[in-house]
C-alpha cells in the first residue's frame, strides 16, 4: 500500500526557516507530479508549489522568492524549503502525489513569536 509521509514542520518565529519532508512508500515517486499544500484554519486547501516528473516547479505568488520545491528519485522523497517565514504561512502543509490523487497525513507549520 502507497502512503506519504511528512515531517518537519514545526513552530518557528517569523523570518525563520523550515524545511519539510515527504517521503513515499512505494514505488509510485517517480511517476508522478508531486505538491505541497496547505490548509489554514478557516481557509480551503491551497497549492503551494509544485514539481514535475522532470523536475520544473512552479509556486504560488505568495511564496515566490521565499520557498523552494525539489525532489530526490533515488530516495523517493519531495521536499519544500521554507525561508523568511512570515506568521500568515501557519498552516497545515500536506503533500500530495498528483497523479494518484494520494495524499500525506500533514504536518503542522506555525510561524510566531
């Protein structure tokens, strides 16, 4: 059975950084667009960033120039750096595999001072 699991989230004061981890168990990685989302309290699940099979990403405005997406084939894993976190990124960050429609349990991010 496929599962994605996070980690790495965490409190961090604002302009701090996180860098959060999704690794798949399965050997569905590699065949698919991998994202990252998140959910605030009271707001609908919104995509963060994204990464193709091939490695091109694309992110929302609202964290351009700040996060980063990448992915590493070999160990099966997508990852989502965090920089100069500001308190309106605190929210649940969930993973997702696109192409299966498969997504993480999430991991709680919450940026305060």
């Amino acid at each position: 059975q496929v599962q994605l699991v996070e980690s790495g989230g965490g409190l961090v004061q604002p302009g701090g950084s996180l860098r959060l981890s999704c690794a798949a168990l399965g050997s569905i990685f590699r065949f698919t667009t991998m994202g990252w989302y998140r959910q605030a309290p009271g707001k609908e699940r919104e995509l963060v960033a994204s990464i193709s099979t091939g490695g091109t990403s694309n992110y929302a405005d609202a964290v351009k120039g700040r996060f980063t997406i990448s992915r590493d084939n070999a160990k099966n894993t997508v990852y989502l750096q965090m920089n100069s976190l500001k308190p309106e990124d605190t929210a649940v960050y969930y993973c997702k595999a696109e192409s299966y429609r498969l997504w993480g349990q999430g991991t709680q991010v919450t940026v305060s001072s």
